[in-house]
C-alpha cells in the first residue's frame, strides 16, 4: 500500500482490492440489461475510488467492451483485474469477436484424434486470450473444469471440456497453457467439481455425495491438470460436499479451499469465488457475511458480492476483531500482484483501427480456426436434401427476444426462407404450439402447410424440469413422420437432445447436430442439409437478409 | 482540387465527392445486418480513398458509432459528410443516446399550445443534434417536412411534423433551427412531399395527381419554412408528379429540382437525392445511370447509388461525353465545401469519458426533455388500474428477433409480469392466434387463463395491405371484452390505431396511447395504468429485470 495512507485507510483499501465486482459492458447505466445485478456508473466510480481491485463485465458489444475497459481503467487508482465469463470464445458475450463452438465438442474430436483435439484447445484459449485482451480484459473465466458425466446437469453440460476426467483434464490444461502464453489469466471452475450435480446452484445449494475416493477418481483431476499448467486462478463451487466439510459449501469451507486446495494440490495462484450473489450463497449466510466468511476459507477474491461496501465494511471489522489476519489478507495481495505482473500493459488503439485486430471482426486465422471447429464436430445423418417449399421453418428456442443468435437474417431464418420456408418460433412466449395430445403434441393446423424443417436449439438441461411439463420433442418427432411432414431436423447445442431424437428418424432422413448456436454453426449445418450458399465465415451473419433494406 | 491531380483524376475525385454511400455503424463486416446494402470495409476504405465524401449509417450502438466515425474518417482523404437517418433522436437508431417521441406527437400539442410545441421542437432538434455530434456525425437527416395528410401512409406517417402544412412547417422549421444551432447540418425531406401517397417508395414509384396549386397550398409550404430556417440541405422525393413533370420521378427531374426548388424556392443548399438503390428508382433506371440523372437534374449529392464506383464512372463518362457540365459539379462540391464549414472539427476523447456527454448515456437535460416528450403527448382514458394476475400480457408488434424497443426485461415485459401476467407475443413469426372466425378471431384457449392486457406495437399502416388480411384488433377488442376478458388496452406508435379502437372499449376500461415505442414510453405509459414504479427515465430499460443473473 502507499505510504502515505495511514492504517485504517491502508486495510480500507486492502480489503477493496481482494473484491470482484458486476459492471455491464455497455457504456450507460441505461444499457444496463440486469439493473438489479449490474452497478450503476456512480457506483463503480466510488468503488473503483475506494480501492476496489477488478470488474467482471456482461453484456455489450467487443466495441462497447473496448471503450468499458478504458474507462474502467482510468476510473481506478489501481491496475485492475477486468475479467468475463468468455468461456466459448469472447464473442459469446461480445459480438464481433470470435463464438466458438462450446467446449463438450472438443471432447468428441478427442475422443477419435486427441492429438488434433488438444491442438484444437491450445488454439480455442489462444483465440479467447488473445480477443480478450485487444479489448482490455486481461483474465477469462475458463477454463470448466467439471467433468459433465450426469447429462442432466442443469448448469455446466456443454461448457464442460470432457464427460470423462482423463479428456476433461487435458483439454482444459491445453485451453490454459494456449490462453496464458497470450498474457492473459486463467481460471480453472468450478473447484472441487460441479459436473455431477442436477440442481442450479444459481437458485439453491446442490449436494454432492460422493466420498473422498470418488472425488480423486473423477471431480479433482482436471484441476490438478490445470495447477499443472500452471493456471493463475481457481474458482469455487457453490456446493455441498459432506465428505470434504459437512457444515460450509464449498466457497466457504476452509477444509475445501485451504485444507484440498492450498495444501494438498499445492496451488499457489487465486483462489476466487463463484458469484456471492448467487442465491445458494447469499440467502443463507447474507452477502457481506458470507465475503468475510470466504476469505477466511482461504479465497484470496470475493466475486460478485451483493453490496460491495458493506463487503469491504466487514472484511475490515473482521480484521479488527481477530477474525481475518492482516497477514492473510496481504498475502492474496501479494498473489494479485503476481497475477497482475504476467500481463502486459493494455496498448493504446489508432482511429483506423480502434479494435486493433479486431477492427474488422476476427482476424482470418481466428475465423479459420472457428469454421474447422465447426466442421469437425458437425454430425449429419441421413440422405439427400431438405426440399424448397412452401413449407415450415419451425425453431424452437428458449427466448427470441433479444437472442443473441438469431437476429434478424441470421441463416437459421435467412437460408430456410430463400428455400421458401415460412419461420414459426416457439419460444414459451407465444400463442401455444400444443395440441394436448401427448402422442400429437403439435397443433399443426397453427404452423402452416407443407413440409417442416425442424431446429431445435437447445442448450443445458432440455429434458428435465421444463415448467411445461415433459419436453414433447421426441412426439413430435414421430408425430410429423407419422404425418409425412418432416423433412429435415437441425438441433444446435445439446449432444445429449441429438442423441435421444436422432435414433427416431427414419433412416434417410436429413438431419445434423452442431453443439454451437451461433451464425457460423447455422450456415455449416443447413448448407449440409442443402441450404444456399454457406456463409463467408466468421462470427457474423454472412448469408443472411435478403430484400429487406431498413429497419 | 489538389493542383498536384492531373484532369482525369481530379474529375474522379469530383465525381466520388459527390456521392453518400452507406456502411453500417457496426465495425465489422460480420456485424452487417444488411450485408446486401451495407458495405464491406475493404469497399469502404478502397472507396473512402477514391475520394467518396459522405457516408451514411445504420446500425450499432452509440458507442460503436463513435468507433465507426472516427475511423471513417481516418480512412478518408477529405472531411465527410457523415449522416444517418435519426429522425427520432440519436437512440432511435443507435442505443444509448436519446430516442425521443416520434415528430407527430408533437403536433397534438401544438394543437392546444403552440408555443410550447415549438420550444419542444426546437430542443428536439438540438438533443438529436448534440448528440449526433458528440459521436461523430455531422449531418442529421431530418426533419421530415412532409404532410401527413393521409393516415394510410405507409412510410411517412408518425414521422411527420403534421397532419397540416402549418403545424408541419412550423415544427419542422423549430426542428431545424434547434439542430443546426448545434453545429450539425439539417436536410429536409422529402421533396416535393411525400405525405399524400398510400404506396411505398421503397418498393413502387408512386403518383401523386394533385395539382400545381394544390401543392402550393399542402405539400410545399413546410419547405419554404424549412428553406427560410436555412435548412442545410433537402432530400428529393421518390415520386412521380405529373403536374411538375410528366416523365420523370422527382428525384430525376429537371423541373422539380432546379426549377421548382432551386429557382422557385431559392433554396441554395445541398440538393441530396433519396437513396438510389430503392426499386422505384434503381429498377427503373439502373442505379449508375440514375445518378447521372439525378446530377442532370440538379442534385447535388448522391445518396446511396447501388454500385458507387459504377456511379463514378457514369458521372465522369458523363462529363467528358458534355451530358453534365464540370462547372455544375465544382458549384456542388462548393455548396458541400460550404456545408461542411458550418460544423466544427470532431473533438477528441478521452479514457474516461469514451462517448464525451454521452458516456453515460443521454445528459439530464436530455432525459428531462425526453420524459416530458412522453407525459405531455401520452393519452389515458377509462378509470382505475389494471388489476394484478394471474393473467395474460398479450403483446403485437411486427418482430420479436432483434426488436430494439423490445429487449428482455423491457418494461412491457417486467412491469406486467412482476404483476403475474405471462407475456404471449403475436409477431407473425409463430404458432398462429388466429381462430378463423371473423367476429371473434382470437383463440383465446393458445393464450393461457385469465385478464388479458392488450399492448399494440403498431406505426406505419397496421390497418392496410397486411399479408394476414385485415386487421383484426377491432374484432379481437370486442371478442376479448364480450369474453369479460379485457383487463386493459396500451397502444404504442399509431395515433390512427388509437383513434380506431379506443372509441370500441367499455368506458371505464383503463387504457392509454403513446406515439412512442421505446422503454420509457413503456413505463410511463403502463405507469399510468397502475403498473409498479416508473423507471427513472432515459434511454434505457431501468424498471427491467428483477430475477434474473445472467442469459
């Protein structure tokens, strides 16, 4: 700390440096799409004056982000932190940067070439780095380290790199060493493993039962691997696990973060929290409780707390009460700071290219690398083409408001309709799709005539806990065969929807899984399925708007 | 001209000076949401480096506008014109800046208070204007001078300044004198009055019989009073007149621009024609051999000619063949010389405030000004509130993908479910509402159970020429409040829709209009029927979101 600071603002600003907290990547308070989650402007000024040591950021776009992390920066009296939840390329969360195809594709590449599919990780965290930091971030959230062995996980499913330890590990390890060769920090999440649970954690606190043995066997190895490769920080889970510490989850069990994950696997880096938010944590021990009680775990940062001057009020009182040592908290310090010195310095930008090699989207290399992603996990089975209608393009999807995948003339719309498919989206938001018959679930005189493509883009936990009952995909399905109306299926994301619906066609019937959702994954799939033109590549909507001028 | 140019090149450069081409105000080309008409960047630079001197934008947020104008400009060998069709406030185009009420909602108040409906006006024109500024532009495409004189105008409309020429000229005029106090150029549009047709000029040409006088007494007057608040420039018109030129479309003709405006009215700004690429000209005509005659006829500037390096080459074959004379171009390219000393250098920035005032968002002033746009013009009748659910929040408007005033947790969205009405969305693009029976069209049975609020996203002509038939609101209104149904009625955009239904409901019913769309037209509007607190005003969707963390 400085000098000149005296004691009570020293810890003041000590205990503001080991905090993480929410900004939108949008410039104005206005923007803000989670008002409630995302600190308004005056807000993160006083903060990031008090001391406060990094911003998460959601939301916006790569251009709004460039000039978010600029200002953010010049806001604070410190180096920051600034990190994203970029799991699946940083255009996931920002468009006009790279969106790969989520990470449990990679785990079916390795399974038939591991060679080529570790390759392929080293350069997916070489993308995601090196995007990252031409827009200011200098530490990405990834890579999971859960092993999704239970389909029905809600939370972590595609984003995890493998359903099995041994792939798992090494996929996320080769993420890691290509993300930090780049300058930009790791994180390996969500320790000690979140890959087995069927419950949010989001909403309520899941209970992992396993014994010590099995958590060796499955849960621990690909954060060993991460450790290995030497990744800057870990992440912990919001989770129960009786056979480490019977009372605190994870977050919050000294015997998780300081007893297994310290001392047993040795890691020297960050050990930073899940969302405190987040409201397994936060309902149960309060936020700024529950800051004071991660520290003492062993978390060297505390992410996301619910009000963040109240999280550095009683980091502080904790102090002066015996219950945090100065020492521990200069300790986290002192790993910051080391974190912070394998960064390099953000450069500055030049008018003609203010995104520097983002100016004009990803650079050809990254678009290479994002289209081999795509087409060396895409599945098609089948024979022949979808024929051109008249006919039905009918998407289901969880929300097309604000869908960051399907905007107007996105090729999931924009090549069914050249073919002349008419859209019909069912999104839970509009006049109901369902018949009530469960073995006809489709109201069919509500779609229009002819011939049906069906695309399902399904992510996460598709089968389980809908709030409209059991998913009636798999009737539907039989329903439109029966009827003689299917003419093709499409499904984006989930394996395991891929796997359940695809054994119901019939033989030659066209149809392709691609685990991604976004633009590129739509015009790879459909032009396999007969559509158009493919697209020209990249994160955008190449192939898409036809006629239509202005908006 | 450079002296350093030899003739052929200088006569070039002439040539590319003159036209506007358009480039969306997303960075990269992947971004592009029209790729058929936005050009790509490596067009933009090659043409920028041509000596092309105007662009105009679509497209992006406030932020990558501001990335977007800065490098246009570093590409280009001159100063630009930089324009975009922000007639509504900047936010109508480009999130985070102001979107204001559309201009006929004005006239309403001019009816009952003149004077208040002029300052209103005119700090209409100095927000837009400010504002366009800080991020770069220099050229605001407004005001609209036409006449809505016939509500069934499908592209005019909402747009006007009025129903009659007086109100239209005088707002307009205040508009102008507003903006162009701001340091940024005006242009009037779109000569010689597009108000009184029923067919779009974006796809026909179409005729208007009247009169010479007649368009004396209607369609020309709020140009004069535009032309005497030395409005910049005037935006020709797609449109046949046979009274003024029995061959050619306003944009091409002779008689209409030189005779009529420049001789006539003594307008000695920039004649700029209306985008080239629209079918009613550019089938036509062919788009390079109709920017040479629309040069012939005495524009100035070209807007969007569908291949600009195939203009350029037709203007310059047209020179050296004596078709057009140089003299003619070198007096427009000083008129442009002329415009552009009217408005200062762009400024620079710095880190911490990327967009200058509007870094976080639209200035207090602005978001006053934008409120009060909305209380004084929203229109509320019936009594009581709208009481809470469970029910339905049954929402019409034209696309729910990618609707800019309709992102989640907008409050159309939030304020009616937090009071436990689920949204159903009727866009076209899903299952089918529709029953089939004339006198009672609703489905009510796809809704779900309960008191339905019923919000109309409808501008333009929600009342023609739909592909569904006719319209079936006024129907579904009776059906809805025969049912005992109908707990409510808000109607965003049409005055005309308005005027339509609201006469239909019980007379107690709670219901209100605004000719605004945005969010805060949303909150004030559902405020006024009892739903939950208003936002805090501005541009954004500040009563939005509750539980929601993350998408």
């Amino acid at each position: 700390m400085a000098p000149s600071l005296d004691p009570r603002q020293a810890l003041d600003r000590l205990a503001a440096a080991l905090l993480v907290v929410r900004a939108s990547g949008h410039p104005a308070d206005g923007q803000r799409r989670y008002p409630r989650w995302e600190l308004d402007n005056a807000s993160l000024q006083r903060l990031l004056r008090r001391g406060v040591g990094g911003v998460i950021l959601l939301g916006g776009s790569a251009a709004e982000l460039r000039l978010r992390t600029r200002q953010l920066a010049a806001w604070a009296i410190e180096p920051l932190l600034l990190c994203a939840d970029v799991e699946e390329g940083v255009g996931q969360r920002f468009e006009g940067a790279s969106w790969l195809v989520p990470p449990l594709a990679l785990a079916r590449i390795h399974a038939a070439d591991p060679a080529l599919a570790l390759d392929l990780a080293r350069r997916y965290g070489a993308c995601t780095a090196r995007e990252a930091r031409q827009l200011g971030l200098n530490w990405v959230l990834a890579p999971v380290c859960d092993v999704n062995n239970n389909p029905a996980n809600p939370v972590i499913n595609v984003r995890a790199w493998g359903e099995d330890p041994g792939t798992a590990g090494a996929l996320a390890a080769a993420f890691c060493r290509g993300a930090q060769a780049e300058g930009v920090l790791g994180c390996a999440k969500h320790f000690p493993g979140h890959g087995d649970t069927a419950s949010d954690s989001h909403l309520e606190l899941p209970l992992l039962p396993h014994s010590r043995a099995r958590l060796e066997a499955v849960e621990l190895p690909p954060f060993r691997d991460a450790i290995d490769a030497d990744v800057a920080a870990v992440m912990t889970a919001h989770l129960l696990l009786p056979a480490l510490d019977a009372e605190h989850p994870a977050t919050l069990s000294r015997a998780v973060l300081t007893g297994l994950l310290r001392e047993e696997l040795g890691f020297q880096g960050l050990i930073v929290t899940d969302a405190l938010v987040m409201e397994a944590i936060a309902g149960r021990y309060g936020a700024s409780e529950a800051a004071v009680l991660a520290l003492e775990a062993g978390a060297d940062l505390v992410l996301m707390p619910g009000d963040a001057e109240g999280a550095i009020d009683a980091i502080v009182a904790a102090v002066r009460s015996g219950r945090l040592s100065l020492e521990q908290l200069q300790t986290s310090l002192e790993r910051r700071r080391l974190a912070l010195a394998r960064c390099p310095a953000d450069g500055g930008a030049s008018a003609s290219s203010p995104l520097g090699s983002l100016s004009n989207g990803p650079s050809a290399p990254d678009r290479a690398l994002a289209l081999e992603l795509v087409q060396r996990s895409l599945e098609r089975r089948g024979k022949g083409s979808v024929g051109a209608g008249p006919g039905v393009n009918l998407i289901r999807l969880d929300n097309s408001l604000g869908c960051p995948f399907l905007p107007g003339g996105a090729p999931a719309l924009a090549l069914p309709a050249a073919a002349g498919l008419r859209a019909c989206l069912i999104d839970g938001q509009g006049p109901s799709p369902w018949s009530g018959d469960g073995e006809a679930p489709l109201a069919l005189e509500r779609l229009g005539e002819g011939p049906v493509l069906l695309q399902l883009f399904v992510r996460g936990n598709p089968f389980r806990g809908r709030a409209d009952g059991p998913d009636p995909w798999p009737a539907v399905i039989r329903q439109l065969q029966a009827a003689g109306r299917l003419a093709g299926l499409a499904v984006y994301g989930s394996p395991y929807a891929w796997e359940t619906l695809q054994p119901l066609l019939a033989p030659d019937l066209p149809a392709a899984w691609s685990a991604g959702q976004m633009a590129l994954a739509q015009s790879e799939l459909l032009g396999r399925l007969g559509f158009g033109a493919h697209a020209s590549g990249g994160a955008g909507h190449g192939a898409a708007a036809g006629g239509d001028f202005t908006d």
